[in-house]
C-alpha cells in the first residue's frame, strides 16, 4: 500500500476561475513570443523537430500553444513513484497532501548550535532523523555541498547517502550533471525518485537541468518541475505576474519532458519568492510566498499536475518564533490549497540550513495541519446526542464513559513537543521550552533510529558508481569514503 | 472457571476497564468461595497499579484510567461487602482520603482526577462530590476518619469556604486528626499556608505525590 498521506477533501481556492485561465493564458502567450531560452543541443532538436521556433544561435525556444496544450494532455493527472519498500511508494496528484523535509547543506549542530556545511556523516545523521519522523513523507536533497567532498561529485555523494539512509522515496536532482549517476542509482535500487528540473529565471533552462529532463523522463522517473522567480528581480513584482512567469516556465520544461516520454508523470513546482527591496534579500518566510504556494495549487489543479512547493520557509536564523509563525502560515496556507507536496521541512534560513530542532518542530505542526484537513466527523456516534441527555447536568461528567474513551484520539491531537503539563510540573520537569524538548527528541533519534540497511550487493553497486564518478568528473580511482 | 483464571479475569477486566465483567467476576469469585481479600491483593490492586503505571509512562489515558477505577470500584464493593459478611475486617489500603469540591463551586472534573489517580496509587477515596457544605466535610472526617481530606476550589469566590472547612473542623476539634490538602485553580502556596493546610497542588499528578509525602510524615510522627 502506497504512503496515504493526508488528504485535502475541500481545497480552499485563493483565485477565481476566470483568473486562474488568465494566469495560465499569459503563460501560453509568454511561450509563445518570448519562448525559453533551453542551453541544451539535444534538447534544442526536439523541441524543433516538434514544432517549436527554434533559433539555434540564441538558444531562444518558442512554443507553438498546440504543443504546450498537446504536453499539458499527455501528462497524467495522478501516478505513482516506487519506493524501494512498496509501502512507502508515493500517490502523486488527486486529493493526497504529502510532506517532505530538506536535510539542507549547512546544519546547525545539536550540541554546539555551531552552523557549518554539512559532512557526509551529518547528511547521514539527518537523514535518519527525517526517516524517523512520520510527517516527513518523502525526502528532497539540498543542493550541493558537502565539505567533505570535492564539489564535482557531492551531489552524486548527496543521493547515496540519502539511499542509505532512508528508505523514504527522495528527490534527484540535475546539478552538475549528477542525473545520470542518479537514475543509474535507482536501477540498482529498484525505486524511482522525483527528477528535480530547476528552472533559472527568466525564462532558462540551463543545460545539466535540460540533461535531467532527458535522463529522468528517458528513465521514466517523474519530473519535478520547479520555478521560482524572485519577485522584483528575476520576475515581475506582482504575485500574478510571477505566477505568470512560473506558470510558463514550468510548461516550457513539461514540453520538452512529454517529448521525451510522451505520458511522462510531471509535478507543477511553485517556488516564487519576493526580494527584500530594502536588503537585496531572498524573502522566503514572507506571507506572500505562502499565498503562492496556495495558487501553485490551484494552477496545478487546473493544468491536471499535480502540484509541489519549496515552502515553508523562513528568514530566521535560529529556530525561534519567526522560523515558527512564517514557515507554519505558509504550510497551513499550501496544506488547505490542496498543494500535493509540501516539501521543506526542518530548514531555516531559506532552507540554507537545517535544523534538527526545528524538524522536530515542523513534524509537530504537520501532524495538526493534517488534522486541520481531516475535519470534523458528523454522524450519529459523533453527535453523541443520547450521551449528552445520559450524562445531563454537573455532576454528570464524560470522563469515565465508554464513548469518550472509544473516540478522543481520533478527534484530538497529542502533541509530543508542546508543553502541556501544568505550572509546577512544568517547573519540576526542568522547566524546558519547546527548544529544548525538540533537541531531546532529535537527539535521541539520531542516536537510536535504524533504518533498514542496503543489501551488501547493492551497497557495494553505489560504491561502484561512486567510484566511476570520481573517475569520470576526478580522473581518480574513487574515494574509499563510504558511509 | 478456575481460582486462578478467575483472578486473571478480574485483573484483567480492571486493566481493561470493563466494569460489567469486573463485578460479574467479583460475585463469581465469591461464589466460588475464593477468599475475598486475595481477590484484592491479587487482582484488584496490580491490576489498577498496572492502570497508573500506565498513565503514568504515556500508555494509556485519563479516559481509561477513569473507567478502570470504575470498575475497581464495583468490584471491590462486591469484595467488601462478602468480607463484612464473614465477619472479617477490611485490609487498610495505602489510606484513606477524603474528596470534595467546597460549597458554592459546582467544578468536578478536576477533583476526579485527582480522586481517580489517587486510587489508581493504592488510596481509598470517599468522593462527597462538588458543592458541598462544610458541615457535610466535617461529619465525613468524623465519620471516615481519613488520613486526608482534599478540598478543591477552582472559583476566588470560593476558596474563602476552603479556610471556613478548616476552622470548622477546629470547632469539631477534629483538625489535628486529618491532614488537609488543597487544590483548584483559585489556591495558592501562600494562601494554602494561610488557612493552615497541611499541603497543596495544582494537578493531579503533584496531588498524588502530595499526599504520599503527608501519609509519611503522618506514620513518622
């Protein structure tokens, strides 16, 4: 049985139809007339031999509408990506609301609260600590550093050690060229991962993500179309206007995916942020991304993609009140839009950084926003109206009664972070704040938490193909790194 | 059945919060001519011990904590009234407190649990209920002779009945033969020392320890 996540019964629209086909009708004439420029040869013939203006020299695509109405019906509205234990295999699209978490490539330390990049045995560590957290439903890989590595072959070091440590579907991205190693990797492990496709705005696609276009969908893994204009500086100010230009560039990648594999499953990937005017800064905790994401959605919804977003984020440093109320507005602002995945969870800084406390955290939160889609149950057993005429006035109370013990969880959410004892045993347990506790949590948690290994074959198999990267990006016999 | 998967039954309908199968297995083991105090011992009392631990470790909660103690409750009046008949006398449990909710307060759940936990650790409880009048208090310390009696308050506009119990039982001149002990959202430390109580909390857990802790001290002196 595949992952069942949460479900979004009633998806809470933020746009009205009309404008949503506004939206969508702007991105097909941006397509069009200003097309796409796509830094990739092979791409390039594609694209022309389908029907697209294509003007070699400038690289400069431009999408006839037939042809990007033609991606749009090809691509299924829902599909499945294989886990390598089937019962964590994804349901993409329809109703389902996953979460997934970002073990990002610098991470504060636990102990020392000391920020660095990341090493191969701290993305391992993290990584069991999102294998170990129920609302992580799938795990996305940061871009890549390692500082352990040579920056040539980390992001092939980032999915290894990702496979190794999680049985949980991942993300593969296309950095460097790293798509090829990746969709090797998941033949030896017989599961698929999501082709992470980053769009560079305005209106690019840069040539190792053409080359994860070709790998990912030539292998048949989905694609994740992801493009996120900064509003202001690399899309217009307007939150139309960006979702215009996310909306065009995510359809000019759907083309060229549906060309390689025509029915190819793709996934609409809202990523738009604004720039602090003030700063120059990417201002990824603001409100108005959390507004984005919901449209993401809805837009998704309309095209039949199933959607993603790279929210919640946050600016804040540490994981504290800000990290807390801009990164969970923006997860219950997705979750109620219906948004298929919302991905990055446990970071901080615009997902620069991960901390352990702070998923913990957001695992707390998702586990509420999942009950926020549940909903209320209305049926006679629920309504309990013969208990409340059973129980009538004080003193009858519904402490000792079957009923409630038959149905309080289903209907409650117990938190594991949250404080809830009273003052004194509050002060008697330490008098520990929601920091601390999560710190506990995520401790011991990456301390105990086993993930079930790789057989000796396979590991030995991504040993091997680590080496031939090394060998082919190095010139080097490998590293005898393995972890 | 026999002694011993009748015990096992008992043990395990209290555990389990059944409170029908508990009674109906208490009259069975009298029936069967079981002595009645090793249904206690054997049954009743780890089997509510196993409830507390429970709850006390996260297992379970105070929805099934509450009907365990229901069904210990039946059970045990069944036990105990095959003990009196034989003319036997009752084991003394861990002790005996007294519960209520002062006059003028109608707030019960809280005074509940408490009396809920503390049964569930081995202590007798005699709930007089919410609004009750301090003549009620006094006549149930004479009459039960508690180790404790523990008054709950959530109102400020009742916690002054709190001190009028306490100097009440002085009139009766039965302070110094109970411990008192307060709670409720409108009791403090100070104002529990102010009218002389012997201890106080503000939850049910703390109350519990609250109340080992007089026994104690009460063996002690």
């Amino acid at each position: 049985m595949p992952l069942a996540g949460h479900t979004c019964k009633k998806p809470c629209d933020g746009l009205t139809q009309e404008e949503v086909e506004r939206i969508c009708r702007g991105a097909l004439e941006v397509l069009a007339e200003a097309g796409m420029v796509v830094a990739h040869p092979k791409a390039l013939a594609l694209l022309q031999e389908a029907g697209c203006g294509v003007d070699q020299a400038a690289q400069r695509v431009r999408f006839p509408r037939d042809l990007v109405q033609w991606a749009i019906a090809q691509s299924p509205e829902t599909f499945q990506q294989q886990a390598r234990n089937p019962d964590l295999t994804l349901n993409w699209g329809g109703a389902t609301v996953y979460f997934g978490a970002f073990p990002g490539f610098t991470s504060l330390d636990l102990a020392t609260g000391e920020r660095r990049v990341s090493t191969v045995e701290d993305l391992a560590r993290l990584s069991r600590l999102c294998d170990a957290m129920p609302e992580v439903h799938t795990i996305c890989q940061p871009t890549p550093h390692l500082s352990d590595k040579p920056p040539e072959v980390v992001m092939e070091w980032v999915l290894a050690t990702t496979f190794r440590n999680t049985e949980k579907t991942t993300m593969g991205a296309a950095f460097g060229g790293c798509s090829k190693w990746v969709v090797e990797m998941c033949t030896v492990l017989g599961q698929q991962v999501h082709g992470s496709i980053c769009m560079a705005s305005p209106l690019t696609v840069p040539v190792d993500q053409a080359q994860g276009v070709l790998d990912y969908a030539g292998a048949g893994h989905p694609l994740h179309l992801l493009s996120g204009p900064m509003r202001g500086a690399s899309g217009p100010a307007t939150m139309a206007g960006t979702l215009v230009l996310q909306t065009a560039e995510i359809l000019g990648g759907h083309v060229l995916g549906q060309l390689v594999r025509p029915g190819n499953g793709a996934i609409y990937v809202g990523y738009a942020t604004p720039m602090d005017m003030r700063l120059g800064t990417m201002a990824s905790g603001s409100i108005d991304v959390g507004i984005m994401g919901a449209a993401s959605g809805q837009i998704a919804r309309y095209l039949g993609m199933p959607s993603a977003v790279f929210f919640p984020m946050t600016d804040a440093k540490l994981p504290d009140a800000q990290a807390s109320y801009e990164r969970h507005l923006q997860a219950l602002l997705c979750a109620q839009a219906g948004v298929n995945h919302i991905m990055a969870l446990g970071g901080l800084e615009n997902e620069g950084a991960f901390s352990p406390e702070q998923m913990v955290i957001d695992n707390e939160v998702c586990g509420m926003i999942g009950k926020v889609l549940e909903g209320i149950r209305v049926d006679d057993e629920r309504l309990a109206v013969d208990l409340i005429k059973e129980v009538g006035p004080i003193p009858g109370n519904y402490l000792g009664k079957e009923h409630t013990r038959r149905h309080w969880k289903e209907d409650y959410f117990l938190p594991k972070v949250s404080v809830r004892e009273g003052y004194d045993a509050w002060l008697a347990g330490g008098s520990k704040g929601v920091l601390e506790r999560a710190a506990e949590i995520a401790s011991r948690l990456m301390a105990t938490h086993q993930v079930a290994p790789l057989s000796p074959e396979v590991d030995r198999e991504l040993d091997r193909i680590l080496a031939a990267v090394e060998a082919e990006k190095l010139g080097t016999g490998g590293s005898s790194h393995v972890n | 059945m026999s002694t011993d998967a009748l015990l096992l039954s008992l043990r395990a309908a209290i555990v389990q919060g059944d409170p029908e199968a508990a009674e109906r297995l208490a009259t069975d083991i009298v029936a069967a001519g079981i002595d009645p105090l090793r249904a206690i011992d054997e049954a009743l009392r780890p089997g509510i011990t196993e409830v507390g631990e429970g709850f006390a470790s996260g297992d379970c909660f105070l929805p099934d904590l509450v009907i365990s103690a229901q069904a210990m409750k039946g059970a045990t009046a069944i036990l105990e009234k095959e003990i009196a008949r034989a003319g036997g006398t009752q084991k003394r449990r861990l002790g005996r407190v007294v519960l209520g909710t002062v006059e003028g307060d109608l707030h019960d759940i809280g005074k509940t649990i408490v009396g809920t936990l503390l049964s569930a650790h081995g202590f007798e409880v005699v709930d007089l209920g919410v609004n009750v009048p301090r003549d009620v208090f006094v006549a149930a310390v004479r009459d039960y002779r508690p180790d404790i009696l523990g008054m709950s308050s959530l109102l400020t506009l009742t916690a002054k009945e709190l001190r009028k119990v306490t100097e009440a039982l002085s009139e009766a001149g039965l302070r110094d033969s109970v411990k008192v002990m307060i709670g409720g959202g409108a009791v403090t430390k100070e104002f529990a020392a102010s009218i002389g109580a012997d201890g106080f909390a503000h939850d049910a857990e703390l109350g519990v320890r609250v109340a080992k802790r007089l026994l104690a001290s009460e063996g002690s002196s």
